[in-house]
C-alpha cells in the first residue's frame, strides 16, 4: 500500500490536453470534499471554490495569459480563492495545500489537472469571475479526462536538495 502510495505521488503528471468529456457533478464534489481535509494553519481553512463549467468564463480565464491556454480544453475548472482576512499570514500556503489536494484527488479518480498560474491576475480573474476583493484566487485548476500521456518533467537530484542539520 505504501509503495503504491509513493507510485501515486511519482506518477502525477500535468495535463494539458483534455478529451471532450465532461465530467459529472458527483466527481466534482468527491474531489472537492477531500479538498477540505488539507491542513491549513489554525484550521482556519481559509479556502472556498468555484467550478467553473461555463463556455464563455473559460475562454476568457484561458486568456488571462500565454500559458493560461490549457484551461480553454478542459471541460472545467476549479479556482481556489482565498480569505485573506481570514489568515492574514498563511493564506497562501493554506490554500497550495488545498488545491495540491485537488490535484491528488483527481488523480486519484483519474482525471488529469494542471495548476494554471493566477497570481499575476488577480484583479482581472476577480473582475471575470465576480469574486469579492478580500478573497485571493490562488490557483486555478484546469480538470478534465487526460488526452496526453506527457513524460515525466526532469527533477533535480536529491543530493542537490538535501542538506543536514544546517545548510553549510
Ligand atoms: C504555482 C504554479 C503555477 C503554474 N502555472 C502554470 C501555468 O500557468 N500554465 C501551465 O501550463 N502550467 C503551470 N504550472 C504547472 C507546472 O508547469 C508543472 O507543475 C511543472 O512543470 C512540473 O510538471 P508536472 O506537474 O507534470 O510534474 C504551474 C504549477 C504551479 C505549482
């Protein structure tokens, strides 16, 4: 189980190119309730999302930059906005953590994701997606059945990473 775990976490790949399907309600709510277990400090949870199926909303995130692209083929996404209020200081590694959860959550199921930068826009995705402007989106998650079996990305080696005790 174990060994299968760490092979669950190796294999995660981010998907680009999805097939036409769509995905159903059910699915959504399955991975966004394992989304709610991330850790968050506090346990603020400071995290809320919206699932975004709508054409025209799409395209439009789909053109919030270059690389934004992904998220015009892809049947749906998930945006993790974020209280900052909420948790003034940790908001932005509360809610990594909930849509890295995301991302294995739907891996899990086998759907393919890829976290699609949001935070040289944040205005422009609040203004597109009615979103308060107290609440940060973090990220936003491309999801749909994977029509691309990309290869790994290279990874640095772990001696280059590794250090012990103190850094030198
Ligand atoms: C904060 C963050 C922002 C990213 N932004 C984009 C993006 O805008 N467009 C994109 O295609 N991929 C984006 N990615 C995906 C990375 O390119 C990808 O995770 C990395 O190349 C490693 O590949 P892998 O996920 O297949 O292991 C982003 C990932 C993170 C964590």
């Amino acid at each position: 189980m174990s060994e299968n775990y760490l092979k669950f976490l190796r294999t995660r790949r981010s998907i680009r190119i999805f097939k036409p399907e769509p995905i159903s309600d059910e699915l959504i709510m399955k991975i966004l309730d394992i989304a709610r277990f991330a850790p968050s400090a506090g346990n603020r949870q400071p995290w809320e999302f919206i699932v975004v199926k709508r054409k025209n909303l799409l395209n439009r995130l789909s053109r919030i930059h270059r690389s934004a692209k992904p998220i015009a083929r892809a049947p749906l996404a998930i945006v993790v906005i974020c209280d900052k209020r909420l948790s003034p200081i940790s908001y932005h590694v509360d809610c990594a953590n909930t849509a890295m959860y995301i991302m294995l959550a739907a891996h899990a199921l086998g759907l393919g994701t890829v976290w699609i930068q949001s935070l040289r826009n944040i205005e422009e995705i609040q203004k597109i997606l009615n979103i308060p402007s107290d609440k940060v989106p973090i990220a936003i998650i491309a999801v749909g059945w994977p029509a691309e079996k990309p290869e790994p990305r290279p990874r640095k080696p772990l001696n280059e990473l590794v250090h012990e005790n103190t850094y030198s």
